[in-house]
C-alpha cells in the first residue's frame, strides 16, 4: 500500500482510540461517579486493596485509570493514546 493509504490509517487509528478509551474505560467501570460495583474496575480495586494491605495505593494502575474514567484524558495521555492508535492504524493500513 502506498503512503498515503498509512497515513489515513494512522489518523484514523489516533482518532478513534482518542474517542474510544473514554469509553472503554466506563464500559469495565470506571466512571465519573466512581468505580462501578460489580464490574471488571471493582474488581480490580478489590485486588490492588488487598495487595496493598487495604488501600489501592496512590499513583497505581487502577487509580490512574479512575482518574481517567472520573476527569477524562489530559494531554500527556491524550497524545500517548493517539500515538498507540497511530501506529496500530498505520500497520493495519499496510
């Protein structure tokens, strides 16, 4: 494929991972209204509480993905999932 059938796949893979990992992350239950009884996030919480001795420790994995589900990306993870999506974009293009 040409380069200029990359480059369409590259923008289209940023942009559609941009939109849905928003989504994705409430879909397992991280939400704005906090992390969802019953879902793949509460549990997640439920294995980092206990690894932890009974709290999910500031700056991990499921706190930051709740920030995320609660506030939304910001710009260092914007760009960071757009450039995953750009490059599964890109080579799905090929």
């Amino acid at each position: 494929m040409g380069l200029g059938v990359m480059i369409i796949g590259a923008v289209a893979g940023a942009g559609g991972a941009i939109v849905l990992a928003p989504a994705a992350l409430g879909a397992v239950g991280f939400t704005a209204a906090g992390i969802a009884a019953n879902t793949m996030a509460a549990g997640m919480m439920a294995a980092a509480a206990t690894a932890n001795g009974g709290a999910v420790a500031a700056g991990s994995t499921v706190a930051l993905l709740q920030s995320i589900g609660a506030a939304g990306l910001g710009a260092a993870a914007t760009a960071a999932v757009g450039s995953a999506g750009a490059a599964v974009g890109s080579v799905g293009a090929e």
